[in-house]
C-alpha cells in the first residue's frame, strides 16, 4: 500500500514489532502482543487465560503493591501492571515487563504506546489482534455502556440516539492503530492503518471465532497435548458457546439491525474509516489462513 508524501510508517512498530510472516518465533527474544479492541477481544482473551493457561499482561493491577509480579485473579494468572492507561504502560516500561519474561501475552488498546515503551531491539513483540464489523461492535458497545449511564435521560436513549452521541465510539480502530485520538482523519490515515496491518499483525475476526482461535492456536503454538487434550477441548467449546450465548443475549436486548435500517447507515456513515478497515482485514485474515500455521 503506498503511503502518502507526508505519512511515515511509525518506527517503534517498524523496529520493535515482528513481521507475522517471519515463521520462526524467538520465544527468548519475542512476545505476543495482543490489540485489545474494546467489546471485542474478551472472549480471546478467556481462550488465552482459561484454556491455554497463558499468564497474561493487561489491566489487572494490584492497589498499593507496584512489584513486577504474577498474581491470580479468578483462577486466571496476570502481570501487576495496568496496560489500559499511558501512565500505566509507562511504568511497566521502566519495570522491564518484555524482558522479565513473566507474560505469555501482553494485551493493551494502546498498540503504538506499546512498541515504543514496553519492546526494544532485544526484547520485541509479535502483534494479533481480533476484529468485529462496525455495526455489531457499536451494538456491543451500546449494550455494555447504556446501564451505566447517570441520570433517567441517558437511560433511556435509545441505540439510534447513542450512535450520534458523545458516549459512542467513531472510527475507534483507525485512531488507536494509527495513535490519532484527536482531529479529523484524512484517506492518508487509513492507507496508513492498512499497512500497519498488513506489515505487522495477524489478524483474528468475531464473527469467525473458531477459525481465529485455530489461527492463533498454529501460529503461536498453542495447543495442548497428552492428557490435558480434553480439558482443553472442552474449554475451547466452553468459551465459545458463552460467547454466541452472550450475542444472542444482546440480540434479545437489542433486537435485530440490518443493512439498510436508518441506524445501521448511521453506524457505518459515522465510521467510515473503521468500516474500510475492517473490510481490509477481512481479506487480510482469508489471506493469511493460507500461510499463519508455523508454531515456535
């Protein structure tokens, strides 16, 4: 993808972040970095945490106790850092998380914080990440925000309402991958997003959670063997089941929303960047399924 006369590909990722096409994984010099987009990747992440037992590196942060440590939060092993925030990563950077080598997977929002805090020359990361399609993650959003809401009028805003409000989430995938929170995005934005996809990340999609676990499971070598087989099998088939549960909990809620409804248009018209994106990896997941099947 070219990139425009103005747009750099950003260096941290350039230099910290692994190929995914390179197949021979440096466990003793790499690790996993997986870009948590919001409403999305919490069912990756149960995979991860509960069937593959990987001690993971993200927001579970200890009050009061800044050690560099695993600890144990609902039978799920975690780093004592807190990934969610810059200050957060920032400390985690001066502690060494990459090279004290106490995460099997590090899991932030904050992909480009990341490369350049946390990964160096000797210590660098192999990004993946999962997408969801515009509309269903704005719909997930919805559901899991609106019974927080303060007062009786926000409460009762309704999806159609909530898509043009301040509490929803515009173009959230292109501003994250490319660190532009604020400001108008422009098409270099996106050209820009496309390549960092498709130069440093391996890509995972909701709504073909089996295939993408299988990716991940090849890719990275994640599968268990011998008598924790079944254990791990179930797992998986746990961990999905309650995620299509869960969806057909916010349909129940919600109710159903498709192409051409006034909300739905609204939806993709206010993210118009993240809806190319998300096309974009689409293509991008069918292409690399041919190639993605290495292990360490």
């Amino acid at each position: 993808i070219p990139l425009g006369d103005t747009t750099v590909f950003p260096l941290a990722m350039e230099q910290f972040l692994v190929d995914p096409r390179l197949s021979t994984i440096d466990t003793s010099h790499e690790t996993p970095l997986f870009w948590q987009v919001p409403f999305v990747g919490g069912v990756f992440q149960n995979f991860m945490t509960g069937c593959s037992k990987k001690v993971l590196a993200s927001n579970f942060k200890l009050a009061d106790d800044d050690s560099m440590r695993v600890h144990m939060v609902r039978e799920s092993l975690y780093v004592n850092a807190d990934l969610s925030s810059i200050e957060g990563i920032g400390k985690a950077g001066v502690e060494g998380l990459a090279k004290s080598h106490l995460a099997d997977v590090i899991v932030s929002n904050h992909v480009h914080v990341i490369a350049s805090t946390i990964f160096d020359a000797s210590h660098k990361g192999r990004l993946f990440t999962a997408l969801k399609h515009p509309v269903d993650r704005c719909i997930s959003e919805y559901y899991y925000i609106l019974p927080t809401f303060d007062g009786i009028h926000n409460k009762e805003m309704n999806l159609e309402e909530f898509v043009s409000s301040k509490f929803s989430d515009k173009d959230w995938m292109t501003r994250f991958l490319i660190g532009k929170r604020n400001g108008e995005l422009v098409p270099e934005d996106l050209q820009l997003a496309k390549e960092i996809l498709r130069r440093r990340c391996l890509i995972g999609l909701h709504d073909q959670i089996e295939q993408s676990i299988h990716l991940f499971e090849n890719y990275f070598g994640w599968v268990a063997e011998g008598k924790n087989a079944g254990n791990y099998r179930r797992c998986k088939q746990e961990v999905v089941s309650n995620e299509k549960a869960h969806a057909r909990e916010i349909f129940g809620k919600i109710g159903k929303v498709e192409k051409g409804d006034v909300v739905y248009e609204k939806i993709v018209n206010l993210n118009k960047y993240d809806m190319e994106l998300y096309w974009y990896a689409h293509d991008l997941f069918e292409k690399q399924k041919s190639w993605a099947k290495y292990g360490p």
